[in-house]
C-alpha cells in the first residue's frame, strides 16, 4: 500500500482512537501527531511509513496501560465492597418521654423526662438465590451503663424498640435460612428467637410497650441465642413451626442438659389473606422471657436453672377488605403458663394472659395506623395447694397515632398506663412518649 493510501487509513483510524484517548488524560499526544503534517525538519527526518507506524504503536501502547491501570483500581474498590449478592437496609429510632408511677414499680427508675435512640444496620446475603444469610448490628443506649435498670428497659414499661449496648455496635442478630423442598424453611444460626420461625400469630404493631408484641408477649416472650426450626406452610394456608432455642448451647450448661435454659415451641396455624388462627405449645426448661409481660409472682413461675414449665398460646387476627374505614383490624391472644414440677405448698403454679388490639390504617392520610391495645400481663390463677398471697389484678394499655412525614420516617406519638402492673396494687402508671423512626 502506498504512503498516501496508508495515512488516510491510519488517519481513519485515528478519528475512532481520539475520543479514547482523550478520556484517558490525553495519553495521545495530538499536538505531536499534528506536528506530522507541517514539520519543518530536514529531510534526514522526514515522515515515513516506519515512522508513523512506531508512533501510533507506542501511543496505543501508553493507552492500554492507563486501561489497565484503571481496572485495577475498579477491582481493588470491588474487593472492599459488598458483593453482589449482600444487601443493606437499616433504621434509627429516637425517643422521648415520662412514665408517671414508674419508681413504684421499680425504686431505680425514674419519673423524669428521659430518652433513648437505637441505630440498626440488617445484612442480607444469598448463595443460591433461595437462601438467606441475615445478620443484624445494633447500636443503642437508654442512659446509664448497658445492662443496668431504665425506665426504657425495665420489663413492664419496655420500650418496643429498645437496646441498651452503651453506644456500643454490637451482633445483635445472626441466622441462616434455606429452602427444604417446595414449602419447607429451615432456620439456624448462633443469635435467633424463637418468634422469627414463627408463622406469623399476629398483625398489630404495638405503638411503644414490647407486652403487647406478637399478640401478648407472655408465652412467645424472646430470649436471643442458639437456634434452629423449621417452618412448613402449604399452599392451601395450614402451617406448622417447630423451633429450639437453647442458652446453654455456648455455655457451660450445655445444649438441652438438665441446667439448660432452653424453650422449645411447636406452632399449628391456618393462615389465609385476611384472617389467621394458631395454636402453639411451648415446652420451657428455667425459661424467664415471660417477664415482658408477667406480674412478679407469674414471672417466678418454673424460672430456675432445671425448673420445667409449659405454655399454650393462642392466636387469631382479622382484617377488613378495605382500610381507612371506621372497621379496624383486630388482634388477639391468651395465654396459660404452669409448672410441671412440684412446687411449694402454697407457691404459685398457673397463670394466665389476654390480648386484644385494634389497628385502623389510612384514616387521614396514606400508610398512617392509629392503634389501641389492652393485656392482662400473666398472673397467678392457681398455687400448689392454697395461695399463701393472692396475686394482683393487672392490665396495660396504650394508644398512639403514627404517620409518615416521607417515604422513610415514621413518628409515633403515644400513651399508655395500666393498674397494678407487677407486684402490688401501688404499681399503676401513666407515661406519654414520642418516637421517630427513619428507615433507609
């Protein structure tokens, strides 16, 4: 080919390079490459074919190692990323608030405006595509040192979304799930309750007291650790759960031996899109979870290292057709909780709870829930023998109003009270609490 025929080619050429080229911090050199037509050189360096071809190579050269380089950087960026497969969502939550009568139901807490807040980060990754890795952090604090008495956290007036770690990110939560067959999830992993294997038992979100979770949070009351269940739900909507939860199981007393504290719960539902009904036995070995919503006499009950108890809860929910309607959705629980073991003449041996609470949603604007709940906290109904004290006669409520601002925050403004909560008729309380979340 000629040299004239060889530069309209190459000149071709160039104008697809060029854009490159400039894209890479101007590895080309153009001034240089214009310089080629209107040199003033000698004729000892005029252009020639070899010439041009040396050139371009060279600059073409130059440009693939600034690519290369480039994708090293990317892969090194990728390498400190998630991978493809994890995701994250999370939340913070703050609130503000008084509990009137809080230091007679515990003589550490206090009656003075305080607050707390939590910030949580949830992880998820699959390895299948039907699988699911969830891991939870958690961050949060309620005043004072993680694990001490608060208003916040004392387990009658304990705040829905409470976690006191003293500023602290800790795991909160770790669990695994996988797919056996068609309708089977299995669960396990080192930091699970009981309740995430559960067919869901019940549909009210409580506005700020943890009691009035999943339906009464008496026999379902959570305690995080090793676990593991299963979950069987067919298509026409019956169901069955059965999960282990074991505090023994990293420690010294062992998985399931006599001094574990374990609970083990067997779930019956039927579950279509607007109603549910279950039934769920719970074996307890030394289990205290109950305590979120039990009297002091209720919440002794079997609650030692070896100490056996059984409970049966029961559940049922209802939704209308249509929201933002005058009809609510309706929630509602009971519960019994006895001793297997012989206990003391006169000693508490059975007990019993109720729920019933009611959401309206969309009332006055898009995704806004007001909702009202009451529960009898399990209290003693029979003792070994006769009762050497009768029990008091406790009940709590609340009601709240939440809206969403956006897409991503949530306030919830709320009252709540009840009457001899947990020792004695002295125990009444009235509080008034503010909460924001925001979810991202």
């Amino acid at each position: 080919m000629k040299l004239f025929q060889q530069m309209l080619v190459a000149g071709a050429s160039l104008s697809l390079i060029a854009p490159i080229a400039a894209q890479a911090s101007d590895v080309v050199n153009l001034e240089e490459m214009s310089n080629y037509s209107r040199s003033d050189k000698k004729s000892s360096s005029r252009l020639d074919s070899k010439t041009f071809i040396n050139t371009v190579s060279e600059d073409i050269a130059n440009l693939n190692g600034r690519v290369d380089g480039l994708e090293a950087k990317q892969n090194n960026f990728e390498a400190g990323a998630f991978s493809s497969t994890t995701s994250m969502d999370g939340k913070a939550a703050f609130w503000i608030g008084a509990i009137d009568g809080a230091t007679k139901v515990d003589s550490s807490d206090s009656e003075s405006v305080s607050t707390g807040y939590i910030y949580q980060m949830n992880l998820n990754t699959s390895f299948t595509g039907d699988d699911n890795l969830y891991v939870r952090l958690k961050a949060g604090d309620v005043g004072g040192q993680p694990d001490t008495a608060s208003v916040w956290d004392s387990k009658p007036t304990y705040h829905i979304e409470t976690k006191d770690t003293g500023d602290a990110l800790k795991l909160d939560k770790a669990w695994y799930t996988f797919p056996v067959g068609d309708n089977i999830t299995a669960f396990v992993g080192p930091r699970i309750e009981n309740y995430y294997m559960y067919i869901t038992p019940s549909i009210y979100q409580p506005g700020v007291l943890k009691s009035m979770k999943l339906g009464g949070n008496s026999n379902f009351g959570a305690s995080t650790d090793v676990g593991y269940g299963f979950k069987y739900e067919t298509d026409g909507g019956f169901g069955i759960a059965s999960n282990i939860v074991s505090k023994g199981a990293d420690g010294t007393a062992g998985h399931l031996g006599k001094l574990d504290d374990s609970k083990w719960d067997t779930q019956l539902a039927y579950t279509t899109d607007r109603w549910h009904v279950s039934a769920t036995l719970s074996n307890q070995q030394g289990w205290e979870g109950q305590q979120y919503n039990a009297t002091s006499k209720a919440a002794g009950i079997a609650d030692a290292d070896g100490e056996d108890a059984t409970g049966y809860a029961f559940r049922a929910y209802w939704s209308p057709e249509e929201s933002g309607t005058a009809t609510p959705e309706i929630s509602v629980g009971y519960d019994i909780r006895s001793a297997d073991d012989t206990v003391s003449s006169g000693q508490p041996k059975e007990s019993d709870s109720y729920f019933v609470g009611l959401t309206w949603k969309d009332m006055f604007q898009a995704d806004d829930r007001i909702g009202v709940a009451i529960t009898q906290p399990l209290k003693v109904t029979e003792c070994n023998g006769t009762c050497s004290a009768a029990d008091v006669d406790p009940l709590v409520w609340e009601a709240y109003y939440a809206f969403r601002p956006n897409d991503s925050m949530e306030v919830r403004p709320a009252v709540f009270g009840g009457s001899d909560i947990f020792a004695d008729t002295e125990d009444d309380i009235f509080g008034a609490v503010l909460t924001t979340v925001f979810k991202f």
